[in-house]
C-alpha cells in the first residue's frame, strides 16, 4: 500500500511539471515586416488593428455575452421596460426603465457596436444602478450602418430625434425633462458625441441646452483615421460625412459638460481619440473631463456603465450629481 500510494503521488507531480505554461494572448497586429505609413507611426495592418476591438480584447465575444446576460438579468428584476416610439419606423423605439420616484432625471444611453450592431435590449445591464440611484435610464434602438446604406448621418439623425422626442414627452412616462442626460460607449460614444455638438433649436425646435452632460466612454470624435481604416470596407466615407460626423470639428457646438472616459488597455488609437478630443474641448473653453483607467479594455469600459464603482458608472453618477448608493 506504501508503494502505491508513494507512486500515486509521484506521478501527477511528474506529470505537472511536464505541463508547459500557457501561451500569452498576442494583443495588437501580428509580427509582419513594417510597411508604408499611412497614419502617424503606423502601416495599415497596424492602423487596422487599431480600429479592430479584437485584436486588443480577445475576451470580447465573452464580456458581450455576458453583459446580454446580465441585461436578462436586470429585466427579471425591474421587470420589462416601457417600449415606446420616437420615430416612424420600426426601429425608432426605445426602451424606458422608470425611476421609483416622480419628477426624476434621464439617462439616456446610445450602444455601441461598431456602427453595425447592439441593441436596446441587450444594454439593461446598466439600468439597475440608474434606477437605484434615482434616475430614469433609456436605452435607444436606431438603424445600424448596413441598414442606412453605409451613411453615418441616418444613424446620428436618429439618435437626434430620440433625445428630443425624450424631452418633449418626459412628463407622459413622469420624469424631468429639464435633468436629461446622455451616454454612450465606442460606437456609441461617437454618435453621443455628434449628438453634444448638435443645433438643438434650430434643427429640432427644443431649447439649446436641452442635455445637460454627456458621457463618451471608448469612442472616435476625428473620422480621419477611422477612413482609411478597414472600417471603410462598410461604412461609405465621403468627405461631408467625415466632416459632419468629426465631432472634434464642431466643438463651437458643445454646450454641456462632457466626461471622456477610456482604458489603458483599450487600442491605440481609441486612447488617443479620447485624449485629443478632450484636449480639443478644453482648448476650446468647454467644460470636459478625461478620465483614464488602468488596465481596462474596450468592452470592460462599456460594461463598467452598469458598476457604481467602474469608471463609467462612477462618472456617470457624478455628471448627474446621483450618490452611488441609493
């Protein structure tokens, strides 16, 4: 028995330290002999990737499924949210997850998704930390970049419309009109930004300070770069759309304070779209903040919309001046 069990124990150890350590995951391009530059030190495989979530979070698909997961989640526990209309099509609604209290402000948030994806359904994952720390949260459907024929304008139209429409029927789902604040992240983010730099008197008949703050976690404010990307392989770049969509470009535009938030381990060029266009609106006299956090990537940054104590939900909290606690 002494044998046997003197041998039982030898062999998993033997086997343990044949065990090889597991291969790092390779984050940014693949080695390849440097090409031609095409945007600042990078060639176009680098450039690429910089515009490429997967080649810097190869968790990605995993965070995805679990924030979907989460939303089931929230959505069993506040229960099903108001789905209401902006626009006329199908796809203009929106979902309203209402505050326990009257006369609460608005959240209102735009999912990102490459421009090609997500979904209102799947972003409840935040709406349980803004109803508990007293506010209304909406989360936005629009048309995706396939569906308007590769033109960014359709899609920033229609976020448009569903912040003014937020305004004009506050009071019909009993929240405050006049504490209306927006949110989004990467793709997301871009489109929250073009929104912060819209005419909102002239092009939709609401006051100009109609949202009092934004959010832009992980998002692109300069089209430039993103062009002469892979990004370009569907959306259908022009110069005017480059030049209305580069919020960076229209900061003369921007009346409410803005928080920029991106992780350290987000890719670099999505880093450096954050610094620079916080750097542009501080430049330009705005009232922005940029926030940095370690050793977060694309889609935790995201996903932190829906923790008090994540960089996202934290500064959003503190935009609307809500306690994290309830």
């Amino acid at each position: 028995m002494t044998l046997l069990g003197g041998a039982a124990a030898a062999w998993p150890m033997s086997a343990r330290a044949q065990t090889p350590d597991p291969i790092p995951c390779q984050l940014g391009p693949s080695p390849h002999q440097k090409g031609p530059l095409v945007w600042m030190d990078m060639d176009q495989i680098e450039l690429d990737a910089a515009y490429d979530q997967r080649f810097y979070a190869p968790m990605g698909d995993q965070i995805q499924k679990r924030v979907a997961s989460n939303s089931n989640a929230v959505r069993a526990r506040l229960g099903e949210p108001l789905r209401l209309s902006y626009g006329p099509s199908e796809l203009e609604k929106l979902d309203v997850y209402r505050a326990r209290k009257p006369n609460a402000p608005i959240f209102l948030f735009v999912h990102g998704g490459s421009w090609r994806g997500g979904s209102a359904r799947n972003t409840a994952y935040s709406a349980e930390m803004f109803v508990n720390a007293g506010s209304n949260f909406i989360a936005i459907d629009f048309i995706d970049i396939n569906q308007a024929g590769g033109d960014l304008r359709p899609m920033a139209a229609q976020v448009r419309s569903a912040i003014a429409w937020t305004y004009k029927n506050a009071a019909s789902f009993g929240a405050d009109a006049n504490r209306l604040y927006i949110g989004g992240r990467s793709s997301g983010a871009h489109l929250t930004a073009v929104a912060l730099v819209t005419d909102w008197e002239r092009d939709h008949g609401v006051p100009a300070d109609v949202v009092k703050g934004g959010i832009c976690s992980s998002g692109m404010y300069d089209l430039k770069p993103v062009r002469i990307s892979k990004r370009s392989s569907f959306v259908r770049f022009t110069d005017e759309m480059e030049q209305a969509m580069s919020p960076q470009r229209h900061l003369n535009q921007l009346r409410a304070p803005v928080i920029v938030t991106y992780g350290t381990n987000e890719t670099p060029e999505f880093q450096r779209q954050a610094r620079d266009f916080a750097a542009a609106a501080k430049a330009a006299g705005k009232s922005v903040e940029l926030i940095e956090a370690p050793n977060y990537n694309h889609y935790e940054m995201g996903e932190s919309y829906g923790n008090p104590y994540g960089p996202s939900g934290r500064a959003a909290l503190a935009l609307m001046q809500l306690p994290i606690l309830g």
